[in-house]
C-alpha cells in the first residue's frame, strides 16, 4: 500500500469516527468537554499529513503525529487514536506481502526499541492527557529504558490501548473488527442513503463501551463510576443491537450523551478503539 492511501485511510476513520453518534464523545450531533468537532477535524487533518510518511519509525511516527495536532488545536483530541494506529501504519506500509496484516502487526510491535518508547514518552507529556499520573514501574516524565512494547505491556491492567500492544491488537482485531462487519450486514438496508457505516460504527462504539471498563474514565473518576458508565452502555446496547432501525434510538443516545456530558464522563479509550477498528478493517 501506498502513503497516499493509508493516510487516506486513517483519515477516512477518523472521520467516519466523528459522523457516529457516540454518546459521551464529541461527534456531529454535539460537541462536548470543552471540545468541538472542528477541533477534531483539525486534529485529523494535521496527524494524516506526517503519520504514514516512510522512513519513519512507530515512535517517530507517534511524536510527529501528536506535535502536528497539537500545533493544530492546542488540545489533546488524539493521542489514543495515535498510539492504536501508528503500529497497524507500519505494518501496512512496510509488512511483507506474503504474510497476514496480524503477523506483519506482530512483527511491527515486536521490532519496537527503546527509542521508540522515549518517543512515545515524550508525545504523552506533550499531549498531557487527562488522569496522567505516576506509576510505580514507570514514569512517562523519566527516560525510558526499556521498548515500547515493554513499556505498553508494563502498563495494560490499567490501559486498555496499552494491552492492545500487548495483546496483538486482538480486541481490535478479532472482537472490534467482527462485531462492527456485524453491523454492516445487520443494517445493510440503509446502504443506499450511505448510513449503514455510521450506524455501524455506533454500535461498535457501544459494543466497546459494554464490554470492558474504559480506562479513560477510570484514571480520571475510578473504577467505580467506570463500572456505572459500563452497566448504562450494556442496557442501551441491548435495545440498540435488537432494532432494525437505530434510527428510532437517536432521541435515547442523544439524551445519553447529554448526561454524560453533563457529568463530564467522556469515554475516550471506547472511542479511540472504534477509529482504530474502522482502519483495522480497512487493513484486513
């Protein structure tokens, strides 16, 4: 593949992203947390133009990524988005031919250095995202001496990004990927007015929030309100999987997502996952 087409494809995602109705996040239908849209239309704009440039290692292409929006928007939009789909970039960009779009993932995270993780470090302090904190193992703020994969496997009880370089992106990959081609066919009627990919995308983002605690709310508010964001994400993705026209449950995620809002949870990690799958199965 091209640079010109993985940009456009990671581009296309994040996009695609942001026309899904994803309570809690800021999407089309409302901006929220201080944010708006236009911040993350930037943000999308300025990190497709360096991230699938060649020549680049992952941890460059992090750094250059998260520089670029932050130079754009002044804000942190995407450094979830970043960390999930610079290593899937390299993979496509630079995995051999004869082998799957997972292995050459694999091969990708396992050739990350500890340079690569010095990079990823400094794009985190840059980016300062929310609940950024001390760990006992390690520190973001300290020079790293150890890879990225390392430093991610360090981190993934309690970084749900950080366990997909653990894990091989599995969760994208063998739960995110599937459950949103679920939703392409389930809603496949609503092809022709282009909607059954933005509804699609939305039930993937609920699927996400249902299935495991979001660790963008549990560094920021504790596992406990994490737990109540799940249990109100599993009753409505019940309804929302069971219609034939989600159509019907926009009036009910809107009223979610003000409410959320209103608390000022915003599920973060859900959503990076949700462009990293949607860019995922354009790999695939």
């Amino acid at each position: 593949m091209t640079e010109l087409q993985i940009s456009q494809a990671y581009h296309h995602a994040c996009m695609s992203e942001l026309r899904a109705l994803k309570p809690g996040n800021v999407h089309v239908f409302a901006d929220g947390h201080g944010m708006t849209i236009h911040d993350f239309i930037k943000s999308a704009d300025a990190s497709a133009a360096v991230i699938a440039q060649p020549g680049l290692t992952i941890g460059e292409r992090v750094f250059n990524a998260v520089e670029a929006s932050r130079n754009a928007v002044g804000v942190n939009t995407n450094l979830g988005i970043i960390l999930l789909c610079a290593p899937m970039i390299e993979a496509a960009l630079n995995g051999q031919s004869n082998l799957t779009f997972q292995e050459n993932l694999k091969s990708a995270l396992n050739a990350l250095s500890v340079q690569d993780a010095s990079l990823t470090a400094q794009a985190i302090v840059l980016a300062n995202p929310a609940g950024l904190g001390e760990v006992s193992k390690y520190d973001v703020h300290q020079q790293p001496n150890v890879t990225l994969l390392e430093m991610m496997t360090m981190a993934k009880e309690r970084d749900f990004i950080a366990s997909q370089y653990a894990n091989n992106f599995s969760d994208v990959l063998e739960f995110g990927r599937l459950r949103y081609r679920e939703g392409l066919a389930k809603w496949q009627h609503a092809n022709n007015r282009g909607q059954n990919q933005t509804w699609a995308t939305t039930g993937l983002y609920l699927s996400y929030l249902a299935r495991q605690l979001d660790t963008h709310v549990v560094r920021k508010y504790g596992e406990p309100l994490a737990k109540q964001l799940m249990q109100e994400a599993r009753e409505i993705e019940v309804s929302y999987w069971a219609t034939e026209n989600p159509k019907l449950m926009q009036k009910q995620l809107l009223a979610w997502d003000a409410s959320l809002k209103q608390r000022k949870i915003n599920p973060g990690t859900s959503a990076d996952l949700t462009v990293a799958t949607l860019l995922a199965d354009f790999f695939e």
